[in-house]
C-alpha cells in the first residue's frame, strides 16, 4: 500500500469516529481536499427530487463528477495565483439580491438556504475565479472560421418542410410504405401509426428545417427529395423507422439567413467549447490525486 493511501485511509478512519453521529463520510478525496456526503445530498437535494432508483443512482454519479471537476478547476486557479476584486464579487451578489422583490426576500431566502452573505460571497468568489481560469484555458481558445461559416450559409440558405411517419420496427415501415404505394394518403396513415407525438396529430407534418437541423441520417434523405409529394424509402434513426415525404421548400431572406447563422456559429462554439473543456480537465485528473470511496 502507497504511503498516500495508508494516510488516507487513517484520515478517514479518525473522521468517520469523529462524525459518527452525524453521518458526514468522506466519498472522495481531491488532492488535498475531501468531498463529503453531505455535499453530494445537498446537490441531489436540488435536481433529484421525484426520479427513479436507478435515475437517482445516475445522476450521483454526474454530481459527483462535477464537483470533482469544480474542486480540481479551483485547486488549479488557486495553483495559478488567480484572484477577482472585492468589487467584481460584490456586482455579482448585488446581481443575484436584484432577482428578489425586496431585500427582506433575499435575506429570508438565503436563511431557508441555511446560508449567510458572506458564504455567497464566498461561493461567488469561486465561481469567478473559476470562470477566469476556464476563459483563459480553454474558452479563448475557441474559433469559428470563416470557412464553417460559409458552409453553414450554404446549407442554411433554403428550407423545407416534410411530413413523416415514424414506426418502431422495420417491418411495419414495409408496410406502410406498401400502403402508400397503393395510393394511401401519408398524412391518414401517419395519424394512425406514427409514434412520433410531436407531429402525428397532425398528420406528420414538421415545420421548416434547414439540412443539419435534425438528426444526419432524416436530414440527408430529406433533403435528396425534390418534388412535392415525392416520397422517400426507410430511414433509420436512433427514434426507429421513417418514411419521409416532400412538402415543400422556400428561400430564406437575408435577415433570416443571417440570424440562422449566428444561432449555428453559438451551437458550433459551444460543440467546440464542450470539446475542448473535457480535453482540458482530463488533463487535470491525470495529474491529480483522485480516490473515490474509502
């Protein structure tokens, strides 16, 4: 056993004695800091209320992941000599007492919390510093060439509108496809049989999309349609079966061509953002002690 190991487990063993009776254990130990049960049950206290055991069992595992991520993102600002103004913290709490009616709301809410100013002070003080350092690290970082943008402009620059029928099994796409061969109408047959509940009653039909707003496989068939009425063979998606019929397609105008792409470049920096943080925090856990469990 490595010496570390030996002075964790002591430690451990001397605070479950000492906090028996209330029931505080030790679940992970972050480089020099611990991360207690207490802390875990006061996150799921938050998110977790009316699921399923095996739910709940999920999302303890996902909050315990982030706190062992928001623990190892301060210890590496602290290690960086990071800091925020009193003042920054201060706009921030004065942020949060605006959200209320009154201060006398504020002040009862945050003592229902069980917490004072100054743990907010605190909390907030962290996540500023916190945030400093993932700016720096990995959100500056991040690029969106002119290059994706003028693909986006491209793809974007027409929509269409279909309506399709989504089924579990491949053999029931056989057979309605079969029915639709035989002069049965689309929207008729998608009412009674698609499990798709945003557009069954409606007899398929989506809204306008633009190629790549929905899943690869239904966009790309989709979108090889060209005359109204035409329809396609079965597709598979991770949903099940469909079969896609082609409604119509009109032209976006420049101000909605250009408001697409801002939406798409925001999705495509944060896809990039989301990348590139778990890259970095990988590297983190690598050089850090990290023991989950006694």
């Amino acid at each position: 056993m490595k010496f570390r190991d030996m002075v964790f487990l002591i430690i451990i063993s001397i605070t479950c004695l000492a906090e028996a009776k209330t029931v505080n254990r030790i679940v992970a130990w972050i480089n020099d800091e611990i991360i207690t049960q207490a802390e875990i049950d006061k996150a799921m206290s938050m998110v977790g209320s009316g699921l399923k055991p095996e739910q709940m069992d999920k999302l303890r595992q996902q909050v315990l992941d982030k706190l062992i991520e928001e623990k190892l993102i301060l210890q590496e600002a602290k290690r960086q000599g990071i800091k925020v103004s009193a003042q920054e913290v201060e706009e921030e709490l004065a942020r949060v007492k605006s959200q209320f009616k009154s201060i006398d709301d504020f002040k009862k809410a945050i003592k229902e919390e069980g917490v004072t100013e100054d743990d907010l002070r605190k909390e907030y003080e962290e996540n500023l510093i916190k945030g400093e350092l993932v700016n720096s690290e990995v959100r500056a970082n991040i690029q969106v060439s002119q290059e994706e943008l003028s693909l986006v402009r491209n793809e974007s620059a027409y929509q269409i509108k279909v309506r399709h029928i989504l089924v579990k099994t491949k053999p029931e796409a056989l057979l309605i496809l079969a029915r639709l061969d035989r002069g049965e109408r689309m929207e008729d047959l998608a009412k009674k049989y698609s499990i798709d509940p945003g557009s069954k009653d409606k007899g398929g039909l989506l809204d306008f999309f633009s190629k790549g707003k929905m899943v690869k496989e239904f966009s790309e068939a989709a979108f090889a349609l060209k005359r109204p009425g035409e329809i396609s063979g079965i597709v598979e998606t991770k949903f099940g079966f469909h079969i896609i019929q082609f409604v119509e397609k009109k032209e976006l105008t420049e101000e909605e061509l250009d408001e697409v792409v801002k939406t798409q470049e925001s999705k495509l920096r944060q896809a990039k953002f989301n990348e590139e943080f778990t890259k970095w925090i990988n590297k983190l856990k690598e050089k850090s002690y990290i023991k989950i469990g006694l």
